[in-house]
C-alpha cells in the first residue's frame, strides 16, 4: 500500500485555549468525553461504557471532540495524561467548559476552539493535522483516500 | 484579563511564590476560558489528598506534599512552598477510608502517607470533611455567593438548590483560589448565563429517591450541559432526592444548573427560569421514556446473583441512614453477598450515637466513610455483580471496575443484600 499524500489542505481558525504548535494524526469523536471514569490516564485510552471510542488510545494524537462531561476530576485525568507522557498532541473542541478549559490549560497541548467552521464536520480520523494555536490555525492534510 | 491592584501585586510575587504560582495558573485559564476578570470567593470544595501508590511515589521523588501541592494543586513544575489558604475550604471526598483501609484491601503504607498528607492539608487550613456532600455536613453558602467548587454533584447542587454561584472547579483551579480568593468571573457567576434552556415537561410519577436519579439520568443525556428547566413535578422533593437527581444529571451529561418550577430558588415560575429566552427544545418525560432510562442504566446487568450492594452515592445523609436502618433491623445479609454504605465520617459519628451503626452491623453491614467504590477502586473481594440505588455510581462502576450493576430503589438493594438476588424493577 502506498500512502499517496493529499496536497489538497484545508485551513481553519480558531480561537487560543491553550499557545503552542504541534501536529499529529487526528482522532475525532462526535461524543463528549468525560475525564475521571472516563479515561485511562496511564494509557490515554477512552473507557467510558458507551462512548464510540471506547479502547482507543489519544495519546499523541489531535483530539478532535465536541466538549467535556462528568466529573470535575477531568482536569486532574488529562493533567495525569501529560504526567505519564501519554497526553494528545493538541486538541480541538467546540463546547467551552470550565473542564475542558482548565483540562486543556493543565494539559498544556496546543489547543483551540471557537472555529470558523465546524472541525468535525471537516477533519476524519486519520487525517493529518498541524495546529498552531499561537496563530489560531488549523491545517489539515485529508488522508489519501487511495487503496 | 483585567486584573485589581491586588491582583497584579499577586501576579508579580508580592505574596511569595505560590500566591504568584496560583495567580499564573488563573490567568492562563481565565484566558482559556475567555473570561474578563477574576471574582472574590471565600467558599472552595477541593480535593488535595493524595491517597494513591502513584501520589506516594510522586512525593517521595520530587519533594514531599509541597511537590505534590505544586504540580496537581497549581500546575507549577517547580516545587513552591504551599503558605496557609486564604479562602475557607472543605475537602472532598477520599481514595479511602482511613479507618477501615484493611476491608478497602488498601495496606498499611499508604495509609500512613495519607495521614502525613492529612496533617499537611489540616495544617495548611483545609476542613477535613472529606465528602461530595459539603451542603452535608456544614458547608452551605448563601444564595448568591460566589464559590469554587470540585465535584459536580456538589456544583449542581449549590447552584440549583442553594442559588449560590460556581463553575465546575478542578482540582488545579481550586488549589489557586484557595491561596488567593479568586476564581475566573465566567458561566454561572453571571445572571445571564443561569436562565434555563431546556424546558423538561415531566408527565409521569416522580417521587422516590430512584426515581429521581433516573429522571435526572435521562435528563443529563438530553440536554448534555445546557440548563434544564423542569416542571410537571407533584411533591417537593427533599434533600437526598435533589442529591441524586442532581447527580446523575451531572453524570449523563455536564449539567451544572437546573431549575425546578415552584421549587428551586431562582425558578419561582417558568418565566423567572427562562427571563426572556424561549426554550430551546421541549423534551417530554413519560413512562415510556422512564423504563428505557432504566433499561439502559442497567445494560451491564446480567446475572442476577448479587455479591455486592453498594449505598451511598452522593454520601448518604442522616435522612437516608435512618431510612435504612428500619429497613435492615433484625434482618441479615446474605453470607454471599457484602453491604457498604458511604456516608461523611461526621455523619457516621452520628450514626454511631443514634446506634444505626450497631444495627447496621448486627446485619452484616459496613458503614465506611470519606470514599466510595468508585473514587476508590475497593469492593468486596471477588465481586462480580453489584447493586445500587445511585444512578450516578451505576454509571460509572461498570467502566472502572470492569464489573455488571444493577439500579434500583433503596429497599431493591436491601432486598437484594438480604437475597443475594437482584429482583428490582419498575412497579
């Protein structure tokens, strides 16, 4: 199999959560996520019951998520997260929430919301994302649809 | 952000480096937020404990509870030495019961680092209350004052039912405010952001406590974060039936704040609820909807052997010890199956003068206090199945303990514990 990069690049803006600049391979979720209960912070895996990602590991990759739910201990899991090296490489996010807010801070990965356009109706999993949060941009490389 | 006099002199060090450290750590997150300004709180639910192998090690390695304190209380890698809190502040809830470590299957070592951490965090000021329910056990604010609560049932709680004012705080954003008396001035400190948007239309029976947590749970599910307003209700609820309501909202969704038409403070009508905005949605709640909220909490549930029943989330209060303990007096629990209940530790001592704690006992059950199976990862050994009356905890232990629950009312679980059968259900 051949990955034939798309050079066909979509930009979005955002608003800064949390400045810096990473990039990394999307993983998107049209779920809330919660944070204590919710996640593994020794993995970065999603636990949650019925959540659609449930076993998949975020870390190292650009979350893309509606927002935060449940516990006030969501701050504390994604701060762990980073603590064992195991935190996503940015995060993108539509629902501005005191936990997703101080999560994403405490997180420190690169992190906006706010967007001009809605990101989950533009980035699928696997699609390549750079974010830099410092200028607001997005920049996504849609994963080659060749086989 | 705009910053007081004070605050700029909190920001440049004036009151030494953690003041500094907490005042950085608001400022990033009142920009996150987008917030203008800071607010005055004197009124902080937090949790600082540190009662796991990982907290110890942590410690150990990196320089004691002011390392712990630094990192995980304000975000700050360097280790600053943590001054007495400005702001009063009660404790939530614990990884254990320090009392009763051995039954938690949690051993000697790390219950004395907890007691090292606990005279770090009484010294420092901190009220060792160590429940999810301060408005419990003492800490009831004001309608309208301001606060920096952890625990989203609590933060449901003190807006909905007490009218005071807090954002779901965490564990970073509570150590600051508790050093500095301020907390980011955003979503529900303000009038506007506290009118309801939902409107929830209830058209069946709501009076038990399990009833209540189940109207919450598919309420959290339908509305997620926004502010529900509900009405439809026939008899005021009390207090532990507005706890489990609350909860399990909080739980299904992200609700911080809701409104129950005639009875909650700032919904004394529809229109006081809404101000001038027009529901968003209208959701109706009927019995349909009732017995598939019910069939989905339970769809771990499987086998109806219990081993386990677990009461006490939120905290049981005294209303709900006494209520239990005529229901379980002169009966036993079933050799096969364990019964723990979870109250806050001065609500046990109560329980022990009111001899609730003899009773309970005498029937093979445990009272423990400061934690949960939850928040702790402990139950009986073996456990396979448990049983609760907590929509909250239903929803969550399946996932953390990897183990099948059923949900039901308070007399389902005791029936359940005496048995070892779950036979609970809608009648």
């Amino acid at each position: 199999m051949i990955k034939n990069a798309d050079t066909n690049k979509i930009t979005l803006r955002g608003r800064c959560v949390v400045p810096g600049i990473s990039e990394g391979e999307a993983l998107v979720t049209h779920q809330q996520i919660s944070g204590w209960g919710g996640i593994d912070s020794r993995t970065g895996t999603i636990v949650e019951t019925r959540h659609e990602l449930r076993g998949v590991s975020f870390a190292g990759k650009v979350l893309v998520f509606p927002g935060a739910k449940g516990s006030s201990g969501w701050s504390n899991a994604f701060h762990l997260t980073r603590t064992f090296g195991v935190g996503p490489a940015a995060m993108l996010f539509n629902e501005m929430t005191t936990k997703v807010a101080l999560g994403a801070v405490v997180t420190r990965a690169p992190c906006l919301t706010d967007f001009d356009q809605n990101p989950m109706d533009i980035i699928e999993t696997g699609d390549w994302v750079r974010v830099d949060a410092n200028q607001g941009l997005v920049e996504i490389t849609k994963r080659s649809k060749a086989t | 952000m705009q910053l007081t006099e004070e605050e700029k002199s909190m920001l440049d060090g004036d009151q030494g480096p953690a003041v500094q450290k907490a005042m950085d750590l608001l400022m990033r997150y009142g920009n996150a937020l987008g917030a203008e300004r800071l607010v005055e709180t004197n009124n902080v639910v937090a949790s600082v404990s540190a009662t796991t192998p990982f907290m110890r090690d942590f410690a150990k390695q990196n320089g004691g509870m002011d390392a712990v304190f630094s990192q995980f209380s304000l975000d700050s890698d360097e280790v600053v030495s943590i001054p007495k809190i400005k702001a009063f502040t009660t404790h939530t809830q614990l990884g254990f019961d320090p009392e009763q470590a051995a039954r938690m299957g949690v051993d000697e070592e790390t219950v004395h680092f907890y007691r090292k951490g606990e005279a770090f965090t009484t010294g420092l000021g901190i009220q060792a209350t160590n429940t999810c329910t301060p408005y419990q056990v003492g800490n009831i604010p004001t309608r309208g004052e301001h606060c920096a609560w952890m625990e989203s049932s609590a933060v449901i709680y003190c807006n909905s039912v007490l009218g005071a004012r807090t954002n779901t705080e965490g564990r970073e954003s509570v150590g600051a405010a508790m050093l500095t008396q301020r907390i980011p001035y955003w979503g529900y400190h303000l009038d506007e952001n506290r009118l309801g948007t939902h409107l929830i239309e209830v058209a069946t029976s709501i009076e038990s406590t399990a009833d209540w947590g189940l109207l919450g749970y598919w309420i959290g599910d339908k509305v997620q974060e926004k502010v529900p307003v509900v009405t439809g209700i026939g008899k005021t609820p009390n207090l532990a039936r507005l706890k489990h309501f609350g909860a399990s909202a909080s739980s299904s969704g992200g609700v911080e704040m809701y409104h129950i038409v005639g009875i909650t403070p700032e919904a004394m009508s529809q229109e006081q609820a809404f101000g001038k905005r027009k529901p968003q949605e209208i959701f109706r709640f009927d019995a349909k909807e009732k017995a598939s909220i019910l069939d989905r909490l339970n769809s771990t549930g499987k086998d109806t052997k219990v081993d386990y029943v677990m009461l006490g989330c939120p905290h049981y209060s005294m209303e709900q010890l006494w209520e239990l303990a005529q229901l379980i007096e002169g009966r036993k629990v079933h050799p096969d199956c364990e019964l723990w209940i979870f109250t806050p530790r001065s609500t046990k001592t109560l329980c022990d003068q009111n001899g609730y704690t003899r009773i309970i006992e005498e029937a093979g059950g445990h009272i423990l206090s400061d934690s949960c199976s939850a928040m702790s990862r402990a139950m009986p050994k073996g456990t396979r199945v448990v049983a609760m009356d907590s929509a909250k905890q239903t929803h969550y232990l399946p996932a953390i303990l990897g183990i099948q629950a059923w949900f039901g009312s308070t007399a389902d679980c005791v029936e359940a514990a005496c048995t070892g059968q779950w036979q609970g259900g809608l009648r």
